[in-house]
C-alpha cells in the first residue's frame, strides 16, 4: 500500500470509528475543557493533583465527563479528587512487567493500549531515561477519548492511533519506522490468528527488538490450546488459549528466535472487579459460586507473561 493510500485507510477508518459511537461532541467537549496546571505520578494507580483551587462548578463538569466516558476498564486513576475505580487495577500487571522493561531510548508501542494507562506508567517508569517515543494503538473511539480526557491534564508526549495490531506493519512502513519494544497485553487470545498477529508483531520490530506478551495460558505439557465455545469467562470473542508449549511453537513459526517466560498469575477478584464506573458484569460474574471454574466450566483465567525477542 502507497504512503497515501495507508493514510488515507487511517483516516477513513479513524472517521468511521468516531461516528460509529458519537464519539467527535465527546473529544470536542474535552477539547474545550480548561486547562489546569497539573502533575502526574503513580502509586497503585495513576494520580493527577494540582496546586489550583478548583471551583466547584469545573469539578461537576470533570466529573459527569469521566463518567459518561465508561466504561473504564483500566486505571485506576486520581484525576484530582475524583477516583476512577476501573475493572481492572492495572498496576498489578505492570508491577510484574516492570523489572523486565529496558525502555531508555527506546521507540515502543502498545497495541491493545485501551486508554493509556500502560503507557503513563511507561513514562514514569525511569523518567532519568524515559523512551524516545511511545504510540498507542486501539481501534475504540470511547478508550480515545478516555485517553483524551487524561491526557488533557497530564499533557504527555504520547501518540494515540485508532488502529489495530493487523494495521501496524502497514503503519510502520508507512512511516519507514518501526519499534524496539512493543507491549501486547491482552490481545492475542482476542485474534482469531494467532501466529498471524505474532507475525505482524515481528514485522513491526527494529532488528533485535523484543515484544513483551501477556496472554491466557491454558495449563498443559503438551503443545495444544483450548478453543473455548461459544465462550470463555461469558467472552464470545476469546478463541484460543495455548499452553505454554503451544505458545512458544506459535512464536518459533512466527521467526522470534528468543521466549522468556516472566512470570505466571491467577486473575482474582482483587484484580478484576466491577464497580460503578463499569457498566458489564466483571470476574465474578464469569466464574461459578466457588470460583473453581469459568461459567462454562473452563479452567479459571491464568495468565501468563513473557518475553519474546527478534
């Protein structure tokens, strides 16, 4: 595809995604929110405080936004005194990720970035040698606006694209630039090709770049995966979930010649809960009365962590 072309696609497919939800008077309403002077830090979520005085009428205002944006599935965030309690605290996962981050310098992008909370984190993560670039991407005009909000205060150097991980080859040799690190968190199992998404992953990657991976592993010696009908955890759109040996045969087919495992973690409700900024059912809703197993009777959600490298 032509550099004109694929920009072209990238706005028709931008356009169609922010009408599809009325997404556009939402970014316009943000767009014209005052501006506050603020800081940003995390700690179990990430914090947004400002010196300011804030007027009742402007808190009101910040409020009923935040909360005609959900639903708000990671955060948590303190956007000044305002606490998102999203489905998911996201800085657990980040906690097991972080130590095996080298992002000084680095180009990264996150696919599947929902509202960016990975990617503050990222910033602040090593802030003495922060990345020299980070872009996410997610085709959801309401997770866009959700970034929008946040970052509205915030003001960081981060880019947001409303494409998916089949569009980031294209991308990156649209813009004859491609990644060190790229984070899928989340998405492999959503992908009803596997090995093709791990593909498109190695295509986007500098040469020795690496992809940090969390998917939901399915706990087997042998190199097979469960495919999960019509659902998994009420997910229709979950399809296969590999044992670790699977998953390492997948990344070996897809050319990685590097899989480290990071680490193993059950998902639990202190991780994953509803709240009133969630609109849907949460993990428990999808479990059965003792928690043993998914709705459908499935082993419950396991996840596991990796690294896996070009």
């Amino acid at each position: 595809m032509k550099s004109s072309n694929f920009e072209e696609y990238a706005l028709t497919k931008a356009q169609h995604i922010l009408k599809a939800k009325n997404i556009a008077p939402l970014l316009a309403q943000i767009e014209s929110l005052p501006k506050i002077e603020s800081t940003f830090y995390s700690d179990n979520g990430i914090h947004i405080c400002t010196s300011q005085t804030l007027d009742s009428k402007v808190c009101e205002r910040l409020y009923n936004l935040a909360y005609t944006l959900k639903p708000w599935r990671k955060g948590p965030f303190f956007l000044f005194d305002i606490h998102i309690e999203s489905e998911w605290k996201s800085f657990i996962k980040w906690q097991i990720l972080a130590p095996h981050c080298d992002l000084g310098g680095k180009r990264v992008a996150d696919v599947g970035c929902n509202n960016g909370y990975y990617m503050f984190e990222m910033l602040l993560h090593n802030k003495a040698n922060a990345p020299s670039k980070i872009i996410g991407f997610d085709p959801s005009g309401v997770f866009k606006a959700q970034f929008d909000f946040m970052n509205h205060f915030i003001g960081a150097p981060l880019d947001f694209e409303l494409l998916g991980v089949e569009d980031l080859p294209m991308f990156c040799q649209n813009k004859q630039s491609y990644f060190d690190i790229i984070f899928c968190l989340g998405v492999l199992y959503h992908r009803l090709s596997p090995i093709e998404t791990l593909k498109q992953l190695y295509q986007s990657l500098n040469a020795n770049g690496e992809v940090i991976l969390d998917t939901l592993i399915y706990e087997h010696e042998l190199q097979i995966c469960l495919c999960p009908s019509p659902s998994y955890a009420k997910m229709s759109n979950v399809y296969f979930i590999p044992s670790v040996a699977a998953l390492k045969g997948w990344c070996e087919r897809a050319k990685f010649t590097s899989f480290e495992i990071l680490g193993f973690k059950a998902t639990t409700t202190a991780e994953q809960a509803k709240s009133k900024w969630v609109d849907s059912q949460s993990l428990d809703g999808f479990l059965n009365a003792t928690q043993t197993l998914t709705i459908e009777g499935y082993p419950p959600p396991l996840r596991g962590y990796f690294k896996i490298k070009k």
